[in-house]
C-alpha cells in the first residue's frame, strides 16, 4: 500500500502526544511500518503543536509536509485553519469545533478569524464534532481527544475492536474506561 | 520472532545504551536530549543521575570510564559547550571502558537559543561522530560507538537532531551484552594531562583519527546505494529519510560515520555518479572536507545553512517541482506562553508595574520576554543572567542597576547560576538576583535537580536550600517569598533594588503542572461587578478572554485557580468558585 500520512493539531497541553502514541499503537497492531513525529520542549507551552504520524510498508520521512496528507485532525478551529494547506486535495478535515485564543488575540493585536469551519467546508471534506462538550457531559474534559480521535477513526481501515483494544492497553489504567466510552462516541457518533 | 517496539529516538539511544552494557549515565535535561535520561532510569543494571551542569555530567561519565566500566552522557548542542573542556582532554586520554556522548542538536530551533552544529565542535575536539537516521540506528549506532570507543580508544560523540530525537520509529529489541569492567591500571601517561604526557596522546589523537578515515570505509555504518548514477547523494542522518522519499532511484552514499569522513569510499562514491549532491542540515562540514579533495558538488549552493530540512526541499530543487505553490492561510500567530497557574507570571506581573527590566536566563521564564509581560531584556545562555547583570553594572556603575534585575530559575541557578552569584560577591556587585525557585527543572518537563530532594531514580534526598546557599557565600539580604504574594513582592523589590548592596530574592511556588500540585477551586468572574478596566488581562493568562461587551470569561478546562486576575482586579469582579 501507499504511505499513509496523519496530521494532529492543536494547542500544547491538549493532549496530542497520547491521541498519537494511540494512533502508533493500532498501526503497530495492523503489522504497518510506523514513523511518528512530534514536538516536546518550549512549543508545548500553549504554542501550536502538531504530531506527524505515517505509516505503510516502508516508511521513509517522519514529517508530512504540504498538499501531502490524507486525514487532518484538528482539535482547535484556527489550528485547522493553519494546517489546512497541508491536505491532499481529497484529504480528510476533522476539526474539534473549540476556541482557544491565542495570546496575541488576548492582548488584542490580532483577531480570531470568522467562520472558520464554513470557509474551510467550500475546500475541503469536513467533519466537526463539540468533543469539549461531550467530554464535559462523560465527567472528564481530558477524554475530549478521544472523542475527536474516534470520529477520525471512521476514515481509517482499522476495526472498532482493535482500536478498544490498543486505548485499553495505551491509556492510564484508572481512565480506561472512561476513554472507550469517548472513543465510541466519535466512532459511532 | 524478534521483539519489535514503537519507540522514540531517544527511547532507542537508552535501549542502545541498556544492550551496549552501560553501566553508568549522567546527564542534564535539555530539549531534545531529555527523554534517554528519563527512559535509561528505567533499566536498573545502569546507575542514572541528573547532574547538576553538562561539563559534571561528562565528567562523572568520563571517571567511569577510567574505571573500567561502559559509560554515556547526553546532552543537548548547546550543553556541549559546557562540556567541551572535560571534553578535548578526554579526547586525548581517551577510554578505558567505552564512553558515548550524545549530542542533540536543533536543526530549525524548536527550543534552542542557537542552531549550532555539533560536527564542528567534534572536528575541534578531534572526536569521531556518528550519525544515526532513523530510531533503529539510533539503537544500533550507539552499540556500535561503544565498540569503536574501546577499539580506538576514544570518546565517541552519537549526534542526533530534534527530528531523529523526537520521531518515533520501529527497533528490533535484543538482549544486554554482557561486557565485563575493564582492569584498571594507574597509567600517568594516559590519564594525567600534563604538557608532556599530552603531547604525546596528542600524536595518539591524530594517529586515530587517521586510522579511522581509512578503515571507516568498511564500518557497516556507511552504505551505498547504488541506483541511477546520473544523480548521487551524500548524505547523512535524517536528511537521507527525505533524500529517499523524493529520489528512491538515485544513487546514495549515507555516512553513518561524519567525522572523519572514510575518504575513500567518497572519492569511490563521487566516481561513480554524474551529478553529486551533499544534503547535509546546518554547517557544510562534509562539503567542505569533500570539495578540498577536489570533488565536484553541490551542496549549500542549493540548499539552506539555515533550520531543518524537508522532503519539498528536495522536490523543489531536484525535480523542479513547485511546492510553495500551496498556501497557508494567514492566521494569527500562536507563541509557546506561560501556562495558566504559572508562579513565574505572578512575579512578571510585578516586574512589570515597576519597570524593572530583566536579565533573563534559560528557562520557561524566557517567555517573559514577549508582549504582554515584556519584563525580560536579555537571554544568553544558563546562568547569564546574574553574571550580564553584574558586567552592567561594572560597566555602568551601581546606580544603572537599580532599575534592573537578573532573573533565573532554580536549575538554571543550581546549573551555572551560583558561580556567577559567587563572582558578584567575590567582586562586590550590588544588583538584586530574583531566583525563580518552581522546585523543578519545568521547560523540559520536570526533571529533578540538587535542590528539589529526588534524584533521578526517585531516591529521596536531602535538598540543598538555596535560602542558606546565598547566605553561606555571604550574602546577607536573603528573602523568600511566595510567588502570589504580591504585596510583598513589590515591597521587596522595591527595597531590594534600591539598596546598595547584593541582594536575593526567592520566589517559591511550586511550577502549576507539577503532580499533587492544584490551587483550591477555579477563578470565576462576575459580570455585574466588571468594569471593563482589563486589569485582569494585563499579565496575559491564556484562561482568560474578553466577551463582546469588554467583560471578561474565564475557560474552566484552563483556569488552574492561582487567583492573579483575582488579585489584580480592582472591583472584586472575580471570584473563588464555591465547591
């Protein structure tokens, strides 16, 4: 098979490095060749964040670059936005529909853009989910990437049980379940 | 079936370390070398610790060495500066047991005050260097340094970059290679560095290292790819990956050795290809050498000195194709900032209503620097901060001062920051030192040091107290106080500065992501109350932005309930959540 590329976006401290050690585990499961690649260090701090995830026979480069990936997953709005262009024409857009400012729209010297999902929606094939809310309503705010993780699932070739399996064996023991239940909500909607 | 894993580049270099049969690590936590330290602990047949400084570090690791034993110190690029002394020497003593330094450099600066390359400080150490390109060879390239290191009697430099160190790939797991303690003989000749003696183990350094240029031909490190010869590579680390994912025909030679470079092989290389490319990150150090022996090629002629390599970069280049075509849409930019909670904004918060400016040090502090806060002037390098603040004053005399501050975190202090507080008693200085105690090394990610009681295997420990560390050096103005408080914290920098005298302040607060650490309830606003003044604002927590009609929301998911917007706001229009 061709090489696969997977983007995760968003904002430090949002919890982007456990959505991709889950994404890693399920495509070590299905037997793939596997490169991941993500920021640690000063950027984490609330900066813009994004993990590269490829995999396929033989995985070369680590990094996904421009007009080069096949799903985007976004988990704030304008980090959507910012990476959209990395897309293939036909990649897939999932985009967390939460607000985080950044503080130069904090301090007023930028403003944060409008409409972002409808503008992106006229370029691309877009899924949006509230996976804050729904979080908040599962009695834990942290499960929100899950969510969000689950509703890429539903564009990836791996089955609901594996995915189970690899979150159980992936994410703290005490949050397992709590984890599984979010994963279903983005998969099964 | 062999065990595979996913495992991270530096995960790899502490298996490497682990099957090589280290028997002792040191080593100071510095994006993007962190991570082997924190995963070699977990292999109890090695002895870890978090040193105070990179140039303890190596040494430590260099006195296992000549006692026998297999032993590795890692580092980010900017850490070998400060190792570089212990660092020529052992390049003229060289080894008993194995000894590996790992070098992490920042191609593209994603948490780097510069972008140095550490192949030029090898090449000046006289120090071979391999360069592995993928998680595997990162696991692989280590055992083999270990081997050379005792072969050729020499400290071995394993570079990796931000990309390698931080990408995760597959490694096939084997066992620990039982490697028993070199016998130790006192040997003056080798291990004492005197002008006579060094003399002579510089005849052996240079003896090596020729040595090395011709039978690193044969090393299994270096490979050729023989494909199309209208196009070839020369390449190295992770740039191979992209040479690879653009050019799967073409012709490569990838080093696994970069200094010395196996001359031969090269020469054999460039003989055999029409267009010869030298795809290197950073410095042109393999062109250079390539193009003083008379080969033609094209190396930075094409491609960047500056920031990281890519695949487009390539594309670009080499097929003509035009990348930059796709565009990014403008989006306000998104800066790395102090969390919400962090001690550190509390005390800029302060800094700033006096105008006091900031020599800054190497830390998360350094954010200090940026809008709103923009209390911090300078940023050079650890423990800059108090030594530039007191070459101000020297400069300027005391009264220039009164209007500054040098201010350090507690590792960056413990690191090299106490022998420029030494310097400023010693010379009679009379700034005022702000020592940011957070109990934790936080830009890295909470490693442990000397005056925060755990070590790195998590031993408890006595902490040394920096309170009676200043006051034992002498200095009599010793004040702590807790990073909220900011009426004392006014009043104490405001008396402090203002005094003729060296002064310390420690603000404690332990960093806000450290575990067990949660402030009581979260910060909630009441819009009846608001006036809209944005006092709130000023200090710029994320948790906090203003509604359509200029009052304000706090985001629960963020607010850490330090209570600064709380204190800041004039017209008690915030307040502690109920339980």
């Amino acid at each position: 098979m061709m090489t696969k590329s997977i983007m995760i976006v968003g904002v430090g401290g949002q919890g982007t490095l456990l959505t991709s050690r889950v994404l890693g585990g399920i495509i070590q499961e299905a037997g793939y060749d596997v490169k991941l690649s993500e920021v640690h260090g000063m950027a984490q701090r609330g900066g813009s964040v994004v993990t590269f995830v490829r995999y396929g026979e033989k995985v070369w480069e680590p990094i996904v670059e421009e007009g080069q990936a096949d799903v985007l997953i976004a988990f704030e709005r304008m980090e959507a936005l910012r990476y959209a262009h990395f897309l293939k024409k036909d990649g897939v857009l999932i985009i967390n529909d939460w607000r985080i400012d950044p503080i130069t729209v904090v301090t007023g010297a930028a403003e944060y853009p409008k409409d972002i999902i409808q503008k992106l929606s006229k370029s691309h094939k877009v899924y949006t989910v509230n996976a804050m809310e729904e979080a908040i309503k599962l009695g834990n705010s942290k499960a929100f990437n899950i969510i969000v993780l689950g509703m890429a699932a539903r564009h990836m070739d791996f089955a609901k049980e594996d995915w189970l399996k690899v979150i159980e064996r992936t994410v703290p023991s005490k949050t397992v379940e709590i984890n599984e239940r979010a994963f279903l909500i983005g998969y099964e909607g | 079936m062999a065990k595979k894993k996913i495992m991270l580049g530096n995960e790899a270099i502490a298996r490497g370390a682990y099957e090589a049969g280290v028997k002792v690590s040191a080593a100071y936590p510095g994006t993007p070398s962190t991570e082997i330290s924190e995963n070699i602990v977990k292999y109890d047949e090695i002895y870890a610790e978090w040193s105070p400084n990179e140039k303890v570090a190596m040494e430590v690791a260099i006195g296992a060495s000549i006692s026998g034993v297999r032993a590795m110190s890692s580092m980010k690029h900017v850490g070998v500066n400060v190792a570089s002394d212990p660092l020529y020497t052992a390049s003229y003593s060289g080894v008993n047991g194995g000894l590996v330094l790992v070098a992490a450099d920042d191609p593209g600066l994603y948490s780097s005050q510069n972008e140095q390359d550490t192949r030029c400080v090898a090449r000046a150490a006289q120090v071979p260097v391999l360069e592995p390109s993928d998680s595997q060879e990162a696991k692989d390239f280590v055992k083999f340094a270990f081997d050379i290191s005792e072969k050729y009697d020499t400290p071995v430099i394993v570079r990796t970059t931000t990309r390698l160190a931080h990408s995760q790939g597959m490694v096939v797991l084997e066992e620990r290679a039982d490697i028993p303690d070199k016998i130790y003989e006192r040997n003056i000749s080798k291990f004492v560095m005197m002008p006579g003696m060094a003399k002579v183990r510089h005849l052996h350094v240079e003896q090596r290292l020729k040595a090395m240029e011709e039978e690193g031909c044969d090393f299994p490190v270096n490979r050729m790819e023989m494909g199309d010869t209208s196009i070839g590579f020369i390449t190295s680390g992770i740039p191979y990956q992209y040479v690879k994912e653009v050019c799967p025909e073409a012709s490569v030679l990838k080093l696994g050795l970069v200094h010395p470079l196996p001359r031969k092989l090269i020469e054999d290389f460039a003989s055999k290809v029409d267009k010869l490319y030298i795809f290197e990150e950073l410095e042109p150090v393999i062109e250079e050498q390539v193009k003083s022996w008379g080969i033609n090629a094209i190396g930075k002629e094409a491609f960047t000195k500056q920031g990281e390599y890519s695949a487009n970069m390539l594309r670009n280049v080499i097929l003509n194709e035009k990348t930059e075509g796709i565009k990014a849409e403008q989006v306000p930019a998104r800066p790395p900032i102090l969390c919400p909670g962090c001690p550190h904004r509390s005390v800029f918060s302060v800094l700033s209503k006096l105008k006091l400016h900031g020599a800054g040090d190497i830390g998360c502090y350094t954010l200090g620097a940026v809008a709103p806060l923009s209390v911090i002037d300078t940023t050079i390098c650890m423990g800059a901060s108090i030594s530039s603040l007191h070459g101000m004053e020297k400069a300027k005399g005391k009264d220039y001062v009164k209007n500054w501050v040098a201010v350090i975190g507690d590792s960056t202090f413990m690191h090299t920051g106490i022998n420029s507080l030494m310097n400023m008693v010693y010379n009679q200085g009379t700034g005022t030192v702000l020592i940011l105690d957070n109990s934790t090394t936080g830009m890295t990610g909470h490693q442990d040091h000397a005056a925060t009681g755990k070590t790195l295997k998590g031993e408890i420990v006595p902490a040394i107290d920096i309170y009676n560390l200043c006051k034992a050096i002498g200095i009599k103005h010793v004040t702590e106080i807790n990073a909220f408080d900011l009426p004392a914290l006014e009043k104490a920098l405001k008396e402090e500065t203002a005094r003729d005298e060296i002064s310390v302040i420690i603000t404690k607060s332990p960093c806000v992501l450290l575990k067990g650490n949660v402030f009581p309830n979260k910060c909630v606003p009441i819009p009846e109350k608001c006036r809209k003044c944005g006092a709130c604002l000023k200090p710029g927590c994320p948790a906090l932005t203003r509604n359509e009609d200029r009052t304000i929301s706090i985001d629960e998911t963020m607010c850490n309930g330090c209570g600064l917007c709380m204190q800041l706001c004039p017209f008690e229009a915030i307040e502690k959540q109920a339980k």
